[in-house]
C-alpha cells in the first residue's frame, strides 16, 4: 500500500497540520521565548552563553592535542575536523537528550494555555541551533589558525544546516511524545548518548579508521554530523550523504505526524 496524505490521517484539516501551522505563524515569538531561556540560563553572568564557547574551545584543545597522537594524524587537518564534529555533536545531542522532557518540563503551560503542541519541541531546537551559532566562533579561529582555506562549497553549510534543523524538528517533536508518555525515556536517551558518541564520528572521519569504516554511515547521526562537516572544511558532502539525510527528513516527517495526529489528544492527559 503506498503512503499517501489519505491513509496517513494528514489532510489539510489535520490536526496535526493545524497544529504545525499555528506554531509557525508564531515562529518569531518562539525565537523570542528560545533567546529568553538562554537570557534566564545565563542571567547576572558575565560572560553569559559564551561560557559555553570557552568551553568549546578548552575541548577542542585538550581533545585535538591527545587524539592526533593517538591517531598519528596531522593537527593541521584533524583539529579543524574535530571541531567541526563537536560543536554538531553539542547540537544533536543537545536536542535529542533535552526533547524526551520537553513536555513534562512544560506542562504547567500546555494545561492551562491554548498553544500548539508542536511550540515546545520547535522552541527547543530554535534555543540549541542559537547555541550552535555561539560556538561557531571557535571554528573560525581553528580554520584561522591552520590556514584552511574558504570555498565556494563553504556556503552549502546554510542549507546543510537547514536540513538537519528539519531532521531534528520531528526527531525532538517524536521524543517529546514519547517521553511524555514513557518516563523512563529520559533515562534510556541519556544512558545511550555516551555510546552514539563513539560510534558517531565526532573525534574521526570515516577515513581515518585503519578498518573498513562502511559500519559508521549504518548510523544516522553519522550523515547528520557530515552533511554540515564537509561544507564547513571547504569541501562538497557526498551525494549518498546528502540523499540520506533527506530521506531520513521525509521517512521521519511522515511517521511523525502520523503519529502526532493519532495521539495528539492525550498528550495532555499524560503530563
């Protein structure tokens, strides 16, 4: 049976797209309320989310210095690498370990306002792509400093970007029901983080495993991370890495608000 609009429950008059609707026509005050979340993080600090660029910067140091002489690599081509990795690390990890309790954490407002349920998840990721741009810094100076140049390609970031923010849209939109559903998420979510870290490659490139690396792109984090790698380093992502990361786009999307338009009644009976 082929998947259309009619036996996915997703017609115009969804409620999962009248949903989707309502919270992006309240996009900018979604933006506002992710840069007050930060403000409130961050409050009577002096430096404020930059904190979180220092820390950035300390990491990619101490980690570029051990994990060259580890991997016998040139810190000319691995530390640039590995920052680019970490700081795509920080952003997915950021949003699939925090959606889990994205619901829970706001229920008080979800019980007593009349606001989509899709605003929470999307403010969520609004609020860690904000810190993306925060660490950004850190990855200029490292280009600076090893003399990488800047290509044509350099600019596919943006849409590359865009297209994990879509990725990790109904991924932290699937969490957050589920985890408003299942508590113990939270606690398999966090447990499994560590793991996906190591066979993410966050601290390698494929090509830099003295075995056969084919095993990494099995994961989907992995094309997440290199479809924004490769364009920051100056160089073009790989077709199958961008194709792949579309499909897991509208294989996730059309399972999501599957989902979402099934159980979006008892979301708050679950909180």
């Amino acid at each position: 049976m082929f998947l259309t609009e009619r036996n996915l429950g997703l017609r115009s008059g969804s409620p999962a797209l009248s949903d989707l609707g309502r919270a992006i026509r309240l996009l900018h005050v979604i933006a506002f309320m992710a840069a007050g979340d930060l403000r409130a993080r961050y409050r009577r600090s002096v430096l404020g989310p930059f904190w979180m660029t220092l820390g950035t910067a300390a990491g990619t140091l101490g980690l570029g210095l051990v994990w060259s002489e580890l991997l016998h690599i040139d810190r000319a081509s691995f530390v640039p690498s590995l920052t680019a990795g970490l700081i795509m690390w920080q952003l997915l990890s950021g949003c699939i370990g925090e959606a889990t309790t994205t619901y829970w954490r706001q229920s008080a407002i979800l019980r007593n306002l009349s606001v989509p349920l899709s605003m929470p998840p999307i403010q969520m990721v609004l609020k860690h792509l904000i810190n993306f741009l925060h660490n950004l810094p850190v990855l200029v100076a490292v280009l600076l400093i090893f003399r990488l140049p800047l290509t044509w390609a350099t600019l596919l970031a943006v849409p590359c970007l865009a297209l994990v923010a879509v990725n990790l849209l109904w991924i932290s939109l699937l969490l957050s029901m589920l985890g408003a559903r299942f508590r113990d998420l939270e606690y398999v979510v966090n447990a499994a983080m560590p793991l996906l870290m190591f066979l993410s490659p966050v601290f390698y490139r494929p090509s830099y495993l003295p075995f056969n690396g084919h095993f990494v792109w099995f994961n989907p984090l992995s094309h997440l991370i290199e479809v924004v790698r490769y364009p920051l380093l100056g160089t073009a992502p790989p077709g199958f890495v961008v194709l792949t990361t579309c499909l897991l786009a509208l294989a996730g999307w059309l399972f999501t608000l599957w989902l979402f338009n099934a159980k979006r009644d008892r979301i708050a009976y679950w909180l």
